[in-house]
C-alpha cells in the first residue's frame, strides 16, 4: 500500500503563545481534597517563551489501526506497530508494507495487543529487533512479554523468535501492560510495566516479589535478570511503585526517564533511580474515577514525582530533542498526549521542570514522538484508522 504524503494545513504554534493555549486552565481534580504540590515547579510550569516553533505536518501513512510503537531504520524506514499485532515497515515515501510474519499471538483485546519495539545499535548487521506485548495465558489472562527476533533482509518475517521475559503473575485485565523499552547502551533493556488497573491486582505494585508496576531491568540478549539487587525483591526490578508506564527514554546526559499514567489527574515524569519506590497506590495526585480520594500526596519512604500534571494530558511516548530542524529545543523532553492530543515540550534543567508548551495542538491522540535521523518529529495518532505524521518547521 502506498500513501501519497499529504501536508496539513501548515498551522502556527508559537511558544510565546504558550500561556493562550488553554493547558493549565482547568482547575486540577485534586483541588477537591486540597492536594498542593510537594514543591514549587512540581505542575503548571511557567509557559515556555522561546521565540516562533510554528510547524507543518505531513501525514506521511495512514490506515494503521491503533499504532502504538515506532522506531526509525537505519535506512530512514520506520519500524511501527499495530495493538491489533502487526507490525510493519514505513518507507520514506509511505509506503507501507504487509504485516512481518512470525509474531506471536497477542491479547489484543482493549489495551492489550503489540506494543513497543526498538531496534539493536548495529541493527544494519545484526537485524535484531525487541517488542513487547500483552500475551495471553489462558482463562481470559494475560500479561506483558518482551520478545526478540531477526528481522529477515527482505523484511517481511521475523526469525529465530524467542520470548525472553514474561510478567508475573498473570491477570484477567485487559488494561494497564506499560510497556515501554530503553536501552542502556551497555547491553541491558529496561521495561516499564503496568499494574493491571483494576483494586486487586494494582497492590502487587507494592510487592517486591511480583512486577506489576515495576520498572524492570534485563540483559537484552536473554532476559536474564540485571536489576537493582533489592534485598527481598526479584532479581530483574529496578523501581517499584509505578501504575502504567506510557513514555521512556534516556536523556543526552544517560539519565533514565518514565512517565506513567495517573488516576483522574496525577501524570506523572519521573527520574528513575535505581530502587526507588514511586509509590502507588499508596501516594498518588488525583482522584479515583469517581472523583473519590486515591491515596495520600506525600508517603514516607516514597519517591514524590519530578512534575505532575492534573488534569492528564494522558502521556503516552517521549524523547528528548537531539536535532537540527528545532534548535532552541535541544535536550528537551518531548512528550505525546492521548487526552490533550498535543505534543507537550518540557524544559528539565538539574533535575527540575522549568518550563512547558504544546505545540500541534489538535493533531490527535499521540502514541508515541520520535526525533527522525534529519530532526524532524514523526509521530504516530492511535486512531482505529491511524497515521504517521512528520512534524518539521514551518516554511
């Protein structure tokens, strides 16, 4: 299939408009039980005044139901991911291939499905490809599994399948996988992973002896286990206490970064550090669905979030800005918003939230940014007839 790149009507969004755009306007749900930050700068950061970020999109493929990840080839081809379990390549041009033969079988049903996927470093000689996915295990469980495979030269099979790591304990949910991956650089991944939602299973994020609402930490060649040496916990964790991972990704300086979907209110950034406890459920901002009390903002022994957002933009994948088409942005972290249907800026200086803007507000529910080989942005919208859209500065 091939889709002729279509550009959007090339639209303005300048960060000296930031505070116009309306995205600390609502009043937070938290507000309701007198929920204040832990400490100035934690949410609604100064709108940032960089000077003129207007931008065109181009909508470079479309008719991909429900993309959830992305990663660009060497050979400027992109990587993509369907829930529904396909997994595809994108040429420059948008044209979009078969779905890759030799997946396994996901659980597809509301969240679940195929997830991330990231690409080895000498991927051009070794081929090697990693994802995530919801798999099933029978009497309506499941749970998340990473999995590797060789992609084949011509690009339409995965071979010598193996699934390395599998969650536990399984559950009958269909929300909440996570499941981002990173790489370290030093041969391990990290997976970022999901609590499963509902009241019961979302205590285990609490339990050392179970990864749900983990963040894991794996050799990528086996799965073995290279975690954080927790006395009592098992051997792959690395942080606990996370609800659902959406957004990862290594900052310029190797910092790792997650963010994770919050209840009614409650996104959370978070740096990771290893053995830490983030708290939930026990500490979260924001209100239950039905706009009760979820916990405390403040536990002891307890990690408080970088930066918190309520209401949710609904955070899904991030990056940081290692380009050339967005000079004033480097190093900053780029988030995409499912709810709020933007991509959401932040300035992080030592640690700290200094700043933030939106910008292609409107563009859709975005699963997931990635900084292109030549600095443009491409961005994936989580539609049941999604697209791929890349983002560059206008004129």
């Amino acid at each position: 299939m091939t889709t002729s790149l279509t550009t959007l009507a090339a639209t303005g969004f300048l960060a000296s408009m930031a505070a116009a755009q309306g995205f600390n306007d609502a009043p937070p749900h938290g507000a309701a039980y007198d929920q204040t930050p832990a400490f100035e700068g934690q949410t609604r950061a100064p709108a940032l005044e960089a000077g003129d970020v207007a931008v065109t999109q181009t909508v470079i493929a479309e008719g991909l139901e429900h993309p959830w990840g992305l990663v660009q080839l060497p050979d400027a081809s992109w990587l993509v991911t369907e829930r529904p379990g396909r997994m595809r390549i994108v040429a420059e041009d948008g044209t979009l291939s078969d779905s890759i033969e030799g997946l396994p079988e996901v659980d597809a049903r509301d969240q679940g499905g195929l997830h991330d996927v990231s690409v080895a470093s000498d991927f051009a000689e070794t081929r090697r490809v990693w994802w995530t996915y919801a798999e099933p295990r029978g009497d309506g469980e499941n749970a998340t599994a990473v999995a590797t495979g060789i992609l084949s030269e011509d690009g339409t099979t995965m071979e010598e399948v193996n699934v390395i790591w599998q969650q536990q304990p399984a559950w009958a949910s269909t929300k909440h996988f996570g499941a981002r991956i990173v790489h370290d650089g030093e041969g391990h991944i990290f997976v970022g992973l999901g609590e499963r939602s509902d009241p019961e299973p979302r205590v285990y994020a609490q339990d050392p002896q179970s990864t749900l609402g983990k963040i894991i930490r794996i050799n990528a060649e086996d799965g073995t286990p290279a975690g954080a040496g927790i006395e009592g916990a098992l051997p792959e964790i690395w942080s606990m206490g996370h609800r659902n991972i959406q957004g990862a990704a290594m900052s310029p300086d190797g910092q790792l970064w997650m963010n994770e979907h919050g209840p009614r209110g409650g996104d959370e950034l978070n740096l990771i550090e290893v053995g830490i406890n983030y708290g939930w459920p026990e500490a979260t901002y924001g209100t239950d669905y039905d706009g009760s009390e979820m916990g405390q903002t403040e536990v002891e022994g307890t990690q408080q979030p970088v930066y918190y957002w309520d209401p949710s933009p609904a955070l899904s994948g991030m990056t940081f800005y290692e380009g050339e088409m967005f000079p004033d942005w480097q190093g900053q972290a780029l988030l995409g918003g499912l709810r709020s249907a933007d991509i959401i800026r932040l300035d992080i200086e030592d640690g700290a939230v200094v700043g933030e803007a939106r910008h292609a507000q409107g563009i859709g529910r975005v699963r997931e940014v990635e900084v292109a080989q030549d600095g443009a942005l491409m961005v994936i919208i989580d539609e049941e007839d999604g697209q791929m859209i890349r983002i560059t500065p206008e004129g």
